[in-house]
C-alpha cells in the first residue's frame, strides 16, 4: 500500500497544484484500488474490470420497481405464490390429524370420541377441497375416499405423517429454504470467486434502495389521475424533486431573499454570536487518519469508497488526501467525482405512505466530504465552546434530545414534590431546518468567527453537489 501510494505521490500533487482535483482524485484512487487488488492476489487487470471504479459516482437504475404491499384486515400477504402457500397448509392440516391420532385424549368417552371423530372427518374433507394436480395427491384422495377411518391407528398415523412430508417438500422446494441447498450454495460461490467479488462487495458495504412508489400530484405523462401510484423512476424523482423543491425553497420568494435578510439582521443582529475569526490549523493527515480508523463504519458514497476502506489504509494514504483538502480550503474546486449524493428515504409510519412528505430525506455525501466535515468538526471544538449555553441541547458534542427531555422531566418532578405549578409549552415548525435560508446562515457563519475557508468549502460543495 505504502509503495502504491510513493509511486503516485508526484503526479498527484502535480495534478493538485494545477487545481485538477478530478484527476487528482481518480489517480489517488486508483493507486489505492491497485493495491487492495494486490492484497487479495486477485488476477492482473482486475482492478480495471471488477474491483475497480472508485473515484467516480456509480448510478443504478432500478426499473424493477413496484406499487406497495396491500394491506387486508391489518396484515400483509405473504411473499410466496398461492400453490408453494397450498402445500404448506396441507402440511399443517395433516400435521395436526397426525398429532391427534398420536396422542389421544387419556379419558375415552362417547362425547370424546365423537368430537375426535368430527374433528378427523372436518380435516379429511378440508384435504380434499384444497387438494391440487402434484403427483402424490392422487394417491391422498385416493385414501381419503376410501374407508380411511376402518385402519389401524398405525397404519393411519404412518399415512398421514408419510403425505405431510410430501407436502412439506414441496413448500420447502417453492419457498426455496433448503438449508443444504442454501449451503452448498454459498459454499460454491466462494469456491468460484475467482476475482474476490465477495470479499469486494464486502468492504463495499451495502447499498440502500431508494423510493419506489409514489402518488401523482399531477396527472400522469398516460392521463393517470392526480393520486394514482407511480412506480416508474424517472416520474418518481420528477414528483419528489417538485415536491420538496418547495419545502427547500423555505417561505421566503427568491425576488425578495436580499430585502428579507437585510431586515433580519437589522431586527436580530444585536443578540447574535459575534467573534474575530477563528484561528484554526492546517488540515493534517494525522486527524484524518483518527477519523477514518477509529470512526463509525457507515453507508459508503456513490463514488464507491466506504468507511470500511479507507479504515484500512495507513497514515501515507491520508497524508496525501490532506494535502487535496488543503488546496480545496484554498480555494480549489471540490472533484466532481465527490460531487454526488444519494438520497435515502426513511419511512416516518408504520406502513408505506405515498406522500413524499411522509418520508425523513437522509442524504448520503461521499465519504471525503464526510470525513473533512467530521475532523474539521473537531477541530472547531474550542470554538463550539464559546457560544455553547445551558439552554442548547444541539450542534455541540455530548447533548441531545435525550438530555433535554430528562431534565425537563427531573424539574417538573421536582416543582411537582414541592406543590409548585408547571407550565410548559411546545412549538414544532414543521420541516423546520429544510427551509432555512442558506445566505442568512452563509453570512451568520461569518460573523459568529467560523474560519472562511472552512464556511467557502463548505458552501462550494453543497452549491455543486447533485442529488
């Protein structure tokens, strides 16, 4: 790894120092994918064919997509197809008569007989409606029409256990859970990854589908009415895109953005966080390399670097991805590569909505802009602490809503004890941080003393980046 990342060092800078950040960028990348590959010992060349390809967003299109599951009566319908469902409640339906003949009540009466004997005659009928064409059952109903009733309890209970296997059987087969065969299968997929597909797509991490079903808020490129469900990509991200466009775009029109900030800062500006700006050191490698290998192993980025990657390489490999950030703070452009983000819809109920709305937007960044955020982060430590206040339970390391809602728990409690009154109340701005206006925030970071190179590529990245 070390000597990947020696041979590469000069035509990296080189490409740094021109502001080439993309093919700066690529070749880093490339110097690490050539090395990994040389770990596994896979065959030469992979790292161009099936290992390779980081440094570049990868898109997946998904045209498999389907409206969501119907709910009847509060439950959902199984996965599996009506005649795989058949043979595992016949399986069930002989297993109960089975376990009945097997195990008979220990006081013989006429009523217990008789229920006993109803009880059989309700399961043989229950057989024979829901029989189907398998080879076997003609054999069943063969049985079951005859004089079942006048064998022995051996011969009985050996039948019905003998035809419950054979249904069970089948429903393993349709429902594909062989546990040998499911073995035997992994088993021969490490044996024929000759390229180290598997121990790849492990470092790569998982991948996250996105939306795949939405309702019309207009009508359909066919003429479908305004609510009918869209499972077709393209007019999905056209309907989020105009939906949450408006969320983003706050409560404030473009045209009067400028008049608005003006009077903000004219109303508000003398209990604002004012500072000189704040000194802050050099991006080092060092704290990138802390990050990478002690921090949490997270979903990866579109540009396919994942945390568990880079949790691998030594500290030469983060000393060189330094000295990028160095020149991005500088001024450099951001690679187009990083450029990307995908995003990942949360389910706010219990069910699948169709309101776009209804879903908690997560925005997965590449992994580079996520690890300079998370150390400059850091770095901005002593900074947090000087407009940090009892009263914020936010932005600031070792506070969260868990602590807000314990002492204001704890002093009610307390008022209560004592016989004072309480009074509390709530306010809850719905999407609330989706539409704050980036100028009066771009211009507040300023102000409070955050360092501008940070706050310049910080907002030069969020102004490029595409979703």
């Amino acid at each position: 790894m070390r000597n990947s990342v020696s041979a590469h060092r000069a035509p990296f800078r080189a490409q740094v120092d021109q502001h080439l950040t993309q093919g700066a960028w690529e070749t880093w990348s490339h110097a690490i994918e050539d090395a990994f590959v040389k770990t596994v010992t896979a065959e030469p060349g992979a790292a161009n064919s099936t290992l390779g390809g980081r440094g570049r967003p990868h898109f997946k299109c998904w045209t498999d997509s389907k409206p969501p599951p119907i709910i009847v009566d509060g439950r959902t319908p199984s996965s599996l197809n009506k005649e795989t469902r058949r043979f595992l409640k016949q399986s069930r339906r002989l297993l109960a008569w089975a376990d009945r003949v097997a195990a008979p009540p220990k006081r013989r009466s006429a009523a217990n007989s008789l229920n006993i004997l109803n009880m059989a005659l309700f399961s043989a009928q229950s057989l024979i409606d829901n029989a189907g064409s398998a080879p076997f059952e003609a054999e069943l109903l063969e049985f079951l029409n005859n004089d079942w009733a006048g064998k022995s309890t051996m011969v009985l209970l050996t039948t019905l256990r003998r035809f419950q296997s054979l249904y069970f059987s089948e429903f393993k087969y349709g429902s594909k859970i062989l546990k040998s065969e499911v073995r035997e299968s992994r088993a021969n997929s490490v044996t024929d990854d000759t390229h180290n597909k598997l121990a790849w797509k492990k470092v790569r991490g998982k991948f996250s589908p996105p939306l795949l079903f939405v309702a019309r808020d207009q009508v359909g490129p066919d003429l479908q009415p305004i609510g009918s469900i869209s499972t077709d990509p393209g007019e999905i991200d056209s309907i989020v895109t105009r939906i949450w466009t408006k969320i983003y775009a706050g409560n404030v029109s473009a045209t009067s953005v400028l008049m608005h900030m003006v009077s903000f800062f004219s109303e508000f500006l003398c209990y604002a966080f004012c500072r000189t700006s704040f000194h802050l050191e050099p991006f080092s490698g060092a704290d990138l390399f802390e990050a990478c290998v002690h921090g949490p192993k997270t979903a990866g980025g579109m540009d396919g670097w994942s945390p568990d990657d880079w949790a691998l390489l030594p500290l030469e490999a983060f000393e060189e991805v330094a000295y990028l950030l160095r020149a991005i703070e500088d001024g450099a452009p951001w690679p187009t590569g990083i450029l990307h983000g995908r995003a990942v819809f949360l389910a706010k109920t219990d069910t699948p909505s169709l309101d776009p709305l209804k879903y908690r937007v997560l925005l997965v960044l590449p992994l580079c802009y996520r690890k300079w955020a998370a150390v400059r982060l850091s770095n901005l430590a002593p900074w947090i602490a000087q407009w940090r206040c009892d009263e914020l339970y936010a932005g600031m390391p070792g506070v969260g809503a868990e602590d807000a809602w314990y002492e204001t728990a704890l002093c009610t409690e307390h008022r209560k004890v004592k016989g004072v009154t309480t009074t509390g109340g709530a306010v809850e701005i719905s999407k609330c941080f989706d539409q704050i206006q980036r100028v009066i925030f771009f211009w507040f970071m300023l102000m409070s003393g955050m360092p501008a190179k940070v706050v310049m590529a910080y907002f030069r990245f969020h102004d490029h980046v595409k979703v």
